[in-house]
C-alpha cells in the first residue's frame, strides 16, 4: 500500500516535470535540426547556430536586452537596497503604509503599468526613448528588489555590528567590515534576480522601447506571430540555459516566498 | 560621539550611554540646553538621512507607477487624445461606451472565464504535486525538485511561448504524436486555438499554485494526519477534513495570483490564441498600439485596475478572517 502510494507520486512528479520541461526540450531539440521547417527524421546540425551568430538583428537586440538588464540590475538594486535599510532598520510613521504600497506594482498586470506610463510620457511630451525605457524596467524591477532586501536585512544578526562599536570601530569602518561583506551575497542575488527580470519583460518594452529599438523578448515575438526560424530555437535554447543558471545561482540566496 | 545609525530604536537614544561617552572621553558634559540642541540636530540628521534612503526608490516608484496610474485614470475622461490643434473635452463616453455596448461585455467575461479555467487547471494540477513534494519526498530531494519547478517560472516567459507554438503547430510534436498514435484528422490546429491560450498560461503560472500550496501543506503537523488515520478516518476523510481546510490559505492566495495576471494577460491569446485570441488584453494593447484610441484604451486599462484592486482586497479580508479563525 505504501509503496505503490509512492510509485504514484513518483509518476505524478514526473509527469508534471515533462509538462513543465518537455516544450522546452523539444524547442531546444529542434535547434539542432537541420529541416528550416522542423521536420522530422532528425539529423544533427549546428547551422542554426552559426546562422543565430551572422543574423545582425537578432545579435543587435540580444545586445540590448543584456546592456538594459545590466544596468537596470545595478541601479533597482542600489535604490531598492537603500529603501529596504530604512524599511528595516528605522521606525517612522508610515513605515507600513511605504512597505504596503510596495504590493500593488508586483501585482497590477504589466500590461497596465506599461500603458499608463506610455500615458504619461505622452503628456509629458517625453518621447519613447531608450531612457523611457530604462525608467520603466527599473519601475517594475524596484519592488522584488525591496521586498528581497527586507527579508534579507531582518534575517541578519545585529550582533555583530554592535559588537564592532562598541570595540571602537567607526561607523564607517563597522560598514565596511562587517555590515558590507554581510549583505553582499543579497546584493549579488538581487542584481541577478533584477537581471532575469528585466531580461524577461516583453510588455514593458513593447509600449516604451523607441522606434526601431527591439530587445530580444520583442524580436522574438514578431518572429512567432510573422514566420518561425530554427536561428530563434537556438537563441532560445542558450537563453532558456542562461536564465536557469542565473536562478539557480540566486535562489540560494533569495527565499522565493 | 553619537549612537551608531539605526541601532535598534532608530531615532530614539539612550541618554545614559551618551552620558557615559563623555565621561569616557574625558570631556566636560555640555550644559543642558546645548545638550537639548544637540538632540533637535540628531534628529533632523536622522530624519535626513531617513530622506536620503527612501527619497530616491520611492521617488522612482512614484514617477514610473503610482503617477502614470493616476494620469491613466485622468486620460479615460478625455474624448480625444491631446495631439496639435485637436479639441479635447471631459467625457464619460468612454465609460458608457463600455457599458452600453455587449462586446465588451462579452470579452470582459471571456477574460475572466480564462482566469477561472486558468486557476482551475493550476489547482488540479498543483494541488498532487504539492502535496507530493511537501509529505512523500524524503527532505534531500525536497529542495532539488523545488529548484526544478521554480526555474521555467522565472525564465524568459517569450521563450516559453516560442517552445509551445513549435510544439502545437500542425506537424509540431503533439500532431505527429497524434498522427502516430492512429488519431488522423489531417490538420489538429491545436495551435492558434482557445485551449492552445489555456495551456500557454497554465503552463506559465501553475508554478505560483504549486509554491503557495506547498508553504501551507509543509506547515501541517504530519501528526495530525496520523492522529486522524489513527481514529479510523479514511484517506479521502483525512484529505476532505483535515488536509484541505489548512491548506486553503494557499490555495487562495495561489488562485489570485494566478488569476490577476491570467486576465490581464495579452501575450499568450494574440501568440497562441489566433483568431480566437481576442480579450480585453489584446484590446487594450490594440487601443495603444494599431487604433490610437488612447482615452479608450485608458478607460478599458482603469476597469481592468479597478477588477484588480477588488480582487486583491478580497483576498486580503479572506486571509485576515482566516487567521482570525485560527487564533479563536
């Protein structure tokens, strides 16, 4: 009785680890197919991938994407990290109302963030640009990086940094020594979680990217709805591999939930 | 010499460690009215500090999201978008326009029956794999199988779709699996179908269910089950009894997070969906990008918002009343 209960939930996490993964697979599979139309019998090759690295704009905004990823990475998590300090270690009034308010963004679809700030720099007469851009991926970015911070700050012992002042050590120093290299493995996850966001976000880019500007979710999204090309599978099949990597290396550091 | 910055209270402090200090230093301890001075100066340094720390995150939220909302709902009343010499004037057109004409009712209640079959799907689903995760693996394998299913749910969410379209494409895997297994009506057109958006966001969001169920059936005390089958309850009683109403926490907050985004959503119809793709999603999108109807789209965006919010509000009563049930 007991180990067939077992059989069965082996089989059922199998099952849903193959609906999880099996599209993805066979996306990846089918890189290395020779046939321009997926077609079977299989025969191994690598042209896709020598044809993804001449494809200029398939390159160019694969380029985009990771220079907007980077630099958004690094500025939602320097802002995000400085709030998420006050957050936890001051008590002011309207504390909870600035912690609540982080929800909303996180929740509201991107769909809807992204037409109200394309709104918004209509008014201002601000047109699409790549800082429009960059304003909207680090909008969306900043709260995980908030919320990831908060747990990360309150989880932290104080200790020792009250230890290191009261043996005389400056604040600066106390920061620097101690405070610093205590909160860097948070940092690090952020920056990297705030990556795969940004890297991911079709939506935003879609409303706010300039003219002529396209990043990688936005390329291969005209390539599904225009016509499908195996060099789009390999890109994908890094990508997927890449971002799996990046989320793997974080999690250790961020609890999810 | 001051307190270090936001040691425990913050802003208060502690007089006699500061007396001390002097005493230590060897200083004369300054006369009290400067002392009071001193202290009116701390404070407006911590509260600057304070200012420095937030100002520039909240600042950005402020411009990127909170603003653009309000300047959204502003744009919903507008009859024209202010573009040259156009005249444009407060309406409420925009709303009885929705109100008054069945189509968009009728895509209002497409979209929110694909949030119910989207959630409902998630739920079959994650509910045995949750439970298969938090009380049948041993531990070691607990987190592996956790990693396994969180990494697609952060992955790039284009790529995701991309492996679904060449999957369901006629002569994709489903249809030659299909066609091999003795099943042949020549052309399945699966892809570019309305089951073909159920998967693609089923597929995107199960994740969420599979997470929020796990938290709550892995905070379930293991001996309470056994109690029950101890007592003589069956499983299915044990399940119906005892398992499902402790994990219903999870399996709200896990619907309304999968069914905000499932109707809001627009990618998956107009990439999967084909003609029958059609939602409020991608008639907002349509508004804003190919008609240049922006006070409408607006007002459409601002109703979504307003579905949105509700649904968060009553999320948050149901979770408070639980735990206020709980702790009775």
């Amino acid at each position: 009785m007991k180990k067939s209960i077992h059989v069965i939930a082996y089989a059922y996490a199998i099952l849903i680890l193959l609906f999880l993964y099996g599209p993805l697979l066979v996306m990846v599979l089918m890189g290395f197919n020779r046939s321009p139309l997926y077609e079977l019998p299989f025969n191994f090759d690598l042209i896709w991938f020598q044809r993804m690295f001449t494809n200029e704009r398939l390159l160019t905004s694969t380029r985009n994407s990771i220079g907007l990823a980077i630099s958004v990475s690094i500025l939602a998590t320097f802002l995000g990290t400085l709030a998420a300090w006050a957050l936890v270690r001051y008590s002011f009034r309207g504390r909870n109302v600035l912690q609540t308010l982080l929800v909303p963004p996180i929740t509201i679809p991107w769909l809807i963030l992204a037409v109200s700030m394309l709104l918004m720099f209509y008014w201002l007469k601000i047109p699409r640009s790549n800082m429009t851009l960059f304003i909207g991926h680090v909008g969306v970015a900043l709260p995980y990086v908030i919320l990831v911070m908060i747990t990360r700050f309150q989880g932290m012992d104080r200790t020792l940094e009250e230890a290191a002042r009261s043996l005389g050590a400056s604040p600066l120093v106390t920061f620097f020594r101690i405070t610093f290299p205590m909160i860097l493995p948070g940092l690090v996850a952020a920056m990297m979680f705030t990556f795969a966001v940004s890297f991911d976000n079709f939506t935003i880019s879609h409303f706010l990217a300039p003219q002529g500007v396209s990043t990688l979710p936005v390329e291969i999204y005209s390539a599904i709805r225009k016509g499908f090309t195996p060099e789009i599978n390999a890109i994908s099949g890094i990508i997927f591999i890449f971002s799996a990597v990046l989320i793997l290396i974080s999690s250790r550091e961020i609890k999810f939930f | 010499m001051e307190p270090a910055l936001g040691r425990s209270e913050g802003i208060t402090i502690n007089s006699t460690a500061a007396d001390k200090e002097y005493k230590t230093s060897g200083a004369k301890p300054p006369r009290r009215n400067s002392r009071q001075k001193q202290e009116i100066w701390r404070r407006l340094k911590n509260q600057g500090v304070l200012w420095f720390l937030l100002l520039p995150g909240y600042g950005w939220l402020a411009f990127a999201i909170f603003i653009p909302l309000l300047i959204m709902f502003v744009f919903s009343f507008l009859s024209d978008v202010p573009f040259g010499n156009r005249v444009v004037e407060f309406t409420f057109k925009n709303y009885t326009d929705y109100f008054s004409r069945s189509f968009y009712w009728k895509l209002t209640s497409k979209s929110l029956m694909t949030g119910c079959y989207t959630t409902l799907y998630s739920i079959l689903i994650a509910y045995p794999m949750a439970l298969v995760i938090a009380k049948v693996l041993p531990n070691r394998w607990r987190s592996a199988l956790f990693m396994l299913v969180i990494v697609p749910f952060w992955s790039n969410t284009l790529v995701r779709l991309y492996s679904w379209a060449i999957v369901l494409r006629n002569g994709g895997v489903i249809d030659l699996l299909l066609q091999f297994l003795g099943f042949k009506p020549a052309t399945l057109d699966i892809l570019y179908s309305y089951p073909a958006i159920i998967v693609g966001l089923v597929h995107g969001y199960v994740p969420y269910m599979i997470l929020t169920l796990y938290i709550s059936l892995d905070r379930i005390d293991n001996s309470l089950l056994e109690a029950a089958s101890s007592l003589g309850a069956s499983w299915w009683q044990t399940f119906w009894r005892i398992l499902f109403p402790l994990s219903l926490p999870g399996v709200i907050s896990g619907s309304i997070l999968i069914f905000i985004p499932s109707i809001g959503s627009f990618i998956e119809p107009r990439l999967l969906g084909g003609r029958s793709g059609t939602m409020i999603g991608t008639i907002i999108e349509d508004q804003f990008i190919q008609l240049f109807n922006w006070p409408f789209g607006a007002s459409l965006s601002f109703i979504m918002l307003v579905i949105v919010l509700l649904l968060m509000g009553i999320m948050a009563l149901m979770l408070a009343r639980m735990r206020l049930l709980r702790t009775q």
